[in-house]
C-alpha cells in the first residue's frame, strides 16, 4: 500500500528518531532521503539533529538538487549528493540512509570490511559490506566513491566517515543500517573470542537462496571476501 505524502513526512521522523534513541547518530549526524512518486526527493535538513527533526522541518527538492520545497531557513543536507547517486544508479532504490553507526564506523574507520560468514542473519541479510574509498564530505568525490559498489551491494561502509544504505522504502534501508551495526557488533565479539572460521560454502549458498522466501528485497553480493581476497 503506498503511503501518503504526510505519512510519508511522519515516518522519515519516526525513523529520524529512531536512530537517535539508538544510537546510530548524533548530534546533527546523519541523513535520510526518500523517492517520492513525481520523482522528487523528501529529505532530512542540514544542522539539525534527528531527535528534534517534524514533518515541517523536511525539503522536497528535485533530481538536480534544486529545492521545491521547505520552510524558510531549512535547505537540504550537503550530502545529497551521495543520495542522488544512489537512485541514479538504481532504479530500485526508494529510500536512502546515511549515519554513523558507532561499530561500523570504528570497522569503516579502519579500513576494514565486514565480510564474515559466520553468524546466519550477517549473510542473509546483507553478506559482505565493503569500505569505499574515503572522499571529501559534500563534494562529488562521495558519490564517485560508493558508485563502483552500489551494483551488488545495499549497504556500504564510508572510510573515516560512516555508513550508506538503500532499500526499496525506508523501512527496508533503515532496517539494513541496523543489519550493519548488528554485523559490525557480531564480527568485533568474535574477533575478541578468537575469531571464527566463514560458514560452509553449501550452508552459505542455502541461506542466501532464503532471501526470496523471507521477502527480503534488494542486492546481495553473494560470497565475497575483502579483507582476504585470496581466501
């Protein structure tokens, strides 16, 4: 059922504040944008903090980044950007999500991908999530940087910076940014006991072929090692 454009308002902000209460931004961090039907953008103002974030408060703005709407004072965030990237580059994508996962990105920090196959929900939902190259915020290096992933990945590590998801709606790329941090939470526990060895490759196909029968929409890059290529 397709939302309305006020629900549409509504749950960009109850997303906002769900990431807040957990953790997953703060201060004025992160940044959320949603497709709407015509082919504008909804999205999350610069300089405010998504705890405080109202329906008011979002700017409508089109392809080009140019503002249709928004209350006097309130204009896009910088990195729309990457956002527009996204939907460029994936007709699928309706929603997008930036934020600053602690875990993931402490793992983005230090140029590490997270690409165990170990713990089932970790490969069902988004198996590996690669580091792009670090780029200058707000500047087109951002969106030069994720695009070479966005063909087989949902999520996305930023070097030095964050985390970069996108779904169908914004339930879907809020739910793989806390996929992300769960993975990023999972993969530091398990380096702190010892490590573990990836999942079979059979019982890793089996599970990534779950995906269709669980509704779980989207890319999946499959069985992909970063950290070790040669693995």
């Amino acid at each position: 059922m397709e939302l309305s454009y006020l629900s549409i308002r509504e749950q960009i902000c109850d997303v906002c504040h769900k990431m807040w209460q957990r953790g997953i931004v703060a201060a004025n961090d992160g940044n959320i944008s949603v497709k709407l039907e015509d082919g504008t953008f909804l999205c999350t103002p610069t300089g405010i903090s998504k705890s405080m974030i109202t329906p008011k408060m979002l700017v409508r703005t089109d392809r080009a980044g140019n503002v249709l709407e928004a209350q006097d004072g309130y204009r896009p965030s910088s990195e729309m950007k990457m956002h527009y990237r996204c939907y460029e580059k994936r007709e699928d994508v309706g929603a997008v999500v930036h934020a600053h996962p602690p875990l993931a990105t402490s793992f983005a920090a230090a140029g590490k991908a997270l690409d165990a196959y170990c713990v089932m929900e970790n490969i069902v939902n988004t198996g590996a999530v690669p580091v792009a190259p670090y780029a200058t915020p707000s500047t087109e290096e951002v969106p030069d940087s994720i695009e070479p992933f966005l063909e087989n990945h949902d999520a996305i590590l930023l070097a030095h910076h964050g985390a970069l998801t996108v779904g169908p709606d914004l339930l879907a790329a809020y739910y793989k940014m806390e996929s992300v941090e769960f993975y990023a939470k999972t993969s530091l526990c398990l380096k702190i006991l010892g490590g573990a060895e990836d999942m079979p490759q059979e019982d890793i196909r089996t599970l990534i072929g779950l995906r269709e029968g669980y509704k779980i929409t989207g890319r999946h890059p499959g069985y992909v090692k970063y950290n070790n290529p040669e693995e």
